[in-house]
C-alpha cells in the first residue's frame, strides 16, 4: 500500500472518530438536559475528545502488547 493511501484511510478514520465523539457529546447534553453548543464549538470539543481516547488507546495498546510479549517469552523459556 501506498503512502498517499494510507493517509488517506487514516483521514478517514480520524474524521469518523470525530464524528462519533461529536454524535456522543450530542447525546450527552441533550442526556443532561443542556444546551448543545454551536456546531464549531462542538467540533472543537469533539476533536478534543477523540485526541484523548487515541492517546489512551494508544498507550493501553502498548501495555497490552508488552505483557503479550513477557508472556510469550516466559513460555518459550519454559520449554
């Protein structure tokens, strides 16, 4: 795959994860019985929060694979 496909795809990954934040902040204000800001600022708010769930995926992601790889290592030396 190319670099410019990859890009591409990870475009739209990033729109769709805003997309979503911005459809849960939506539901949450209405939920709570606010006032759904403006479209501009709710997008604001919803690229915020997608930022913070792809760095905390992101990590966890890490820790997960770590343990993966003790795991598979202390199997392998115990054989």
């Amino acid at each position: 795959m190319d670099d410019k496909t990859k890009r591409e795809i990870k475009k739209i990954a990033r729109n769709t994860e805003v997309k979503i934040a911005e459809s849960i902040l939506r539901w949450k204000y209405k939920k709570e019985g606010k006032r759904i800001p403006e479209d501009g600022n709710l997008h604001t708010q919803s690229r915020v929060v997608a930022d913070k769930a792809h760095r905390v995926l992101s990590r966890r992601g890490k820790n997960i694979w770590e343990e993966l790889k003790k795991t598979y290592r202390k199997t392998k030396e115990d054989e």
